[in-house]
C-alpha cells in the first residue's frame, strides 16, 4: 500500500516551502507529504488521492487565503477524508477565529504560527494528531470499487461481469457517504462508476472498456490462428485446453464471461472428479488457468458478429472491426436464457428479475421471499442455493412435476429444504413495482395468487442465439447448428461439398468449421457432454487439417 499523506496548503509559496520542508524532516519515512497554494488545488489533489485509493491522515491548512480560507477548505475537505485529522494554521490575530473554527466545523487542532523550534512547537502536535488518526476505526481500502444504483440494470450487469470473472470489488451505493464522495470526486459522472486501485476512473463503461481496465486482454496477438474457438463455456474451454496442448495455435473469443452458463451455476454436483461438488465459477476458472498454461490466448469482452470463408481460410469479424482468420472454427457459443413472456417482466430486467442464478444477488435476498421460474437442473441449483439466505423460495414450474427435467438427486435436496416450496402446473402471468420488482402474480387453470417477491430468477429454458450465422451454415428450425450425420440425414449436404468426402461428426455445413456444446442441434445439454464435444471438436480438426 502507498504511504498515507500529510497535506499542507498556504497561498504564500514560501511558507508552503517551509510547512513541508519540516514535515518531510521527521514523517517521511512513513508518510507521502503533499502540499499545494490554494484551496481549490488541495482538493484537486485530495480527489484524485481519493480515486487512487490512497489514504491521507492530516490536512493542515492556513486560514488567511483568499478565495477559499483554511476553514473552508477544511469542511470540504471533510467530504473526501472524513477520518483525516484536519489542523488550521493561524497567526497570533486570528486565535478568536481559530476557535470558532473549531466549534462549527470540528476543527481537530489550530497551531499558531511561526513556530521555532519544530521539536517543541510543532512535532507534539504533528505526533498526537497522527496517533489519533492511527486509532481511528476506519475501513480498509479497497482495489476496485463501483458505484451505482441499487436498482439500475447496468450496475447489475457490471457487478455480475466483475463477480463472474473473479476481480475483487468494492460495492458502493451512490447515496452512500464514501459512494457520494466518490461520485463528487470524479465531478458526478454517469453511473457506474468504476474507481480501480490506480486511481482510474471508468463512467459507464462498456463490457470491452471494463474487461480492459481490471487486465483482461481484448485484443488478439496476431491476425492468424491454426483454430478460432468462438465461445469460453465448458466446449469452447475444452477446446481450448485439448488444441493448445496438442500445439494447435489457438484463440477463444468469449462475449461476456469464460464459463459459459455453467460457469453461473451455484453448484454442479455431478460432474466426474468432484464427489463434493464444485461451483461453476470454480470449474471455468480452472478450465481458464489450465488453457492459458498450455499457450491458449483467452480474448474476453469480444463478440463475434460474422463468420466467412475466403479461400481455405476461415475469418471471424468482432463487433470494433477486427478480424482473425484460422484454418478451422470451432462454434461452441452455447445457449442463453428464453425470455419471460409476462406482463411487466421486462421492465424489473435487473431490478429484481434475473436471468440465470446471479449469485452477486443471493446475499441481499436475506430474509425475503423469492421466485424461480423454471423445473431443470439450473433452477433446482438456484433454489438450494438461495435457500441458504432466503425466508423462502418459490419454485413455479408450468409442468406437473419436476421428475421429467430436473435429476434425482437435485429433487431429493428440494424435497429436504424445508423453506422451498414447489407450485407445479403453475405459470408467472404480472410482475408489479415501482422502482424494483415488489410483486408477482402466479396462474393456473384453477386461479390466480399474488405474492410479495422482491426477486425472480428465470430459467425456462435456451435458446441459441444462432442468427449471426444466417447464410453461412445449416441450422435446424429452433436454430441449432447441423454436424455430420444430421447434415446427410436432412439432405442439406452443401453444393460444391467434396463428393469423395462425408463431414465429420461435429463438422457443419462449411469445411473446417466444427460446433461443440449446446449450440448443436441434438446435444445432450450438460457440463461433461460440452467439454466432451470440445476433445472430439479438436480430434475432428486435426483430421481436417490433414487431410486439407
């Protein structure tokens, strides 16, 4: 950590000179001494300190400057470093204004100057103002910090990019004391605001500009790949991991977050090699720093939006322009969340509803009821988890039961929770509040209920998100990719394919282009199959690359 600082200011420069020069003489070592010759510079400085993250732990101040006195700065001053000790500088004349300082705006001390010698004088009053500070009970620093509102879909989905990619951060309400003095700091800026340890400050950002603050890398080393993996969940990262290690000079290009859906899964409990369980954000993670081990490039906060083939070359366009071109593509985008179609769902997108488990919100449904929409294995995992924290846990699954999508073991578990309650043949119809969601009405052939939920969590199903893909390869109608045999089987064998050549099994209707994971049309839709689809993907490619 930096050394706290002690800030002087006085508009004469001279005595500016000499303040520091004596507290550089005794504090140096252990203290950053700071000093400025104006009011309106010191707390330039104090906010930027602010933003840095640094600690300031006593502001002298003279009282007699114009524009801004001593007093003045002072009681501003207070809004960026509440804890610090603050002492006033006055001459012999202004004792009576000195004192009254101290009553209006908690003065710690006023020190009379010239003082001589410093080691009677000063020093004394220096050394017990630092021990005050010393003892103080103030929170530590964080390295990263947003500020946002509690309610803002934004501030929603940067806190889950930071939680979901392992940074530390620091949560601050706007209208919290350090939020506000962050937020006047940076001179009110859009929210979120993202402060990180440098002092850098980000309004607004983009997923692309967050990724490249907190050093996630966004940019590709080269223009050309032996293989282009578009997607980091467990296919694109088993990918990744096999055609590294098999000395294929690979890149992933993940949109949001490695780990895909899974990666959002508060527990996977059936997964070969984990008798305990282990969490989604644990697995990718470990799939991450094991693909990055064998040389595999990891460009993160990058979205594919196009796909073509030139030549043998198969090149992938990103949304800022870029291109990349490889011998072989593996698709692996995997699935995102249907939508719920229920009156005012939409408009609590991020202020109470939520696709997927959003753990970053588990903590704050603490003694609330809440809802999950959804009878597969993803929502059973979310109900057991928030089960933890919440007074009670609603599960709404349309079907008469959960025995035909969820697995047994996640039933039992359901079944012993005694704060979660299953309404089969059920559906959400209305979703009502104000600035949050504050409550959900739930249908059935028989009636209507309306409940007190601040907090829905969907999972009704995938959909593949496939569209950018028009034109280039086969997809079924739900918008799956075709491979291999259910090229052949649906007579959509490609015009000028190879006629001495069949596509391999996980190949598409394009050469060199393979999909692996849910994005295939009659995958079977779990973590071990994915990463599966991925080790055969790269196989597949090596095949391809032989025989090209």
């Amino acid at each position: 950590m930096p050394k706290p600082v002690l800030l002087t200011v006085d508009d004469d420069p001279g005595v500016s000179r000499a303040v520091a020069r004596d507290l550089r003489r005794r504090y140096a070592e252990s203290y950053r001494i700071v000093r400025a010759e104006s009011g309106r510079q010191a707390l330039d400085a104090l906010s930027e300190l602010r933003l840095r993250g640094e600690d300031t732990a006593v502001m002298l101040a003279d009282y007699r400057m114009p524009e801004m006195n001593g007093v003045e700065f002072l009681e501003r001053a207070m809004d960026l470093y509440p804890y610090a000790r603050r002492v006033l500088l006055t001459a012999y004349a202004d004792t009576d204004a000195a004192i009254r300082a101290i009553n209006v705006v908690d003065i710690d001390h006023y020190l009379l100057k010239p003082w001589d010698p410093p080691d009677e004088k000063f020093y004394p009053v220096i050394d017990t103002q630092l021990d005050a500070w010393s003892r103080t009970d103030r929170p530590p620093p964080r390295e990263l910090r947003v500020v946002g509102h509690r309610w803002s879909a934004r501030c929603y989905e940067v806190r889950d990019f930071l939680a979901r990619h392992q940074v530390p951060y620091h949560w601050l309400m706007d209208g919290d004391p350090e939020g506000a003095q962050l937020v006047a700091a940076a001179g009110a800026p859009e929210l979120p605001l993202i402060v990180t340890a440098d002092g850098t400050t980000l309004c607004a950002p983009s997923d692309a500009e967050l990724a490249a603050a907190i050093g996630l890398s966004t940019t590709p080393s080269t223009g050309f790949y032996d293989l282009i993996v578009i997607g980091g969940g467990p296919s694109g990262l088993g990918a990744a991991v096999y055609g590294a290690s098999e000395g294929l000079n690979t890149v992933v290009v993940e949109r949001r977050a490695l780990g895909g859906q899974a990666g959002q899964s508060s527990r996977i409990e059936n997964y070969l090699g984990f008798p305990d369980g282990v969490t989604g954000a644990q697995l990718a993670e470990r799939a991450r720093r094991q693909a990055d081990r064998f040389g595999a490039e990891l460009l993160q906060a990058g979205e594919v939006i196009a796909l073509e083939a030139r030549g043998t070359a198969r090149v992938a366009r990103l949304a800022d322009g870029t291109e990349i071109a490889a011998h072989a593509v593996i698709l692996a985008t995997g699935v995102s969340y249907r939508r719920l179609n229920a009156e005012g769902v939409e408009d609590f997108v991020g202020r109470g509803v939520f696709y997927g488990a959003a753990l970053t919100e588990a903590p704050s449904c603490k003694d609330e009821e809440v809802a999950i929409v959804g009878g597969a294995n993803s929502a059973g995992q979310a109900a057991v988890h928030l089960a933890k924290y919440a007074k009670k846990v609603h599960i709404i699954v349309r079907a008469d039961g959960l025995e035909r999508s969820m697995s047994h073991y996640l039933i039992e578990q359901i079944a012993e929770t005694p704060n979660i309650e299953v309404h089969t043949g059920k559906t959400v119809c209305a979703a009502e509040g104000a600035d949050r969601l504050e409550r959900l009405t739930f249908a059935w052939e028989g009636g209507k209920k309306t409940i007190d939920a601040h907090w829905l969590f969907v999972f009704i199903g995938a959909e593949p998100g496939t569209g950018w893909l028009d034109g280039f390869v086969e997809r079924d109608p739900r918008g799956y990719v075709l491979t291999g045999p259910d090229l052949v089987a649906g007579g959509r064998r490609p015009a000028g394919w190879p006629l001495a050549r069949q596509p391999y099994h996980l190949e598409t209707s394009v050469p060199g282009v393979f999909a692996a994971g849910d994005v295939r049309s009659e995958s079977m839709k779990r973590v071990a199959s994915a990463v599966g689809d991925g080790a055969m993907a790269v196989a597949l490619v090596h095949r391809y690359l032989e025989q090209a």
